[in-house]
C-alpha cells in the first residue's frame, strides 16, 4: 500500500508544496482502497489487538501509518488524517459517496491540513 506514495523528500517533491503531497497522500490511499476492495477490507476486518501507532508494532504493521505520519507531522494528526480517509473509502465502497466527488472532499480534508 505504500508503494508510490510521495514521501520521498528527493527530487521530485523538494519544493512541491505540502499540500500537494498531502493530497496525493490521500488520493493514494484512496485509489488503493477502491483499486483493491477485498485486500482493503482484509486489512480491517479481523481485529489483531494492536494499534497502528504504537511502537514495537510489526514494520508491516506500522509502514503505512509512519508514511501518513511523516507527511502530516505527528501521530494524532495522522490518526485524524487515516480516520477521514478510512471513512470516505468505507462511505465510497458503500455507494454512499460519489467516487466523482473525491477530488472536492480531498480538497476539504487537505486544506485542514497545512
């Protein structure tokens, strides 16, 4: 899952603005969870007894938190940030939200996070 995100502070992000790469953070997250439905879900739906957060977790585990971590500055912001995320692709997959209207409720979350 976080393959091609754009955390990389090599030369394709210096001085892209973090507001763009908090958006492509999120539609990353986003087309994955609809590009891959039942990995998504498989992903969330046992419960395992651990937060993502928490140190000493598996790598596998913490991955993709630390990259949502390292882009929004700290990990409650972050656990905000994937909370928003998780419930649009929830609301997505549910057909309760307009994948057309992704790009305006990204801009909505990412303008909360400068």
């Amino acid at each position: 899952m976080t393959q091609g995100l754009p955390t990389d502070p090599g030369p394709a992000n210096c001085g892209r603005p973090r507001q763009s790469i908090v958006a492509a953070l999120a539609r990353a997250y986003l087309d994955f969870a609809g590009d891959h439905p039942a990995v998504y879900e498989a992903m969330f739906a046992q419960p395992i007894g651990a937060r993502f957060a928490e140190e000493g977790n598996e790598p596998e585990l913490r991955g993709a938190f630390t990259v949502l971590a390292e882009v929004i500055g700290d990990d409650t912001a972050a656990e905000v940030f994937w909370s928003a995320l998780h419930g649009m692709s929830l609301l997505e997959a549910a057909g309760r939200m307009k994948v057309e209207d992704r790009s305006r409720r990204i801009g909505e979350l990412t303008a909360r996070f400068p």
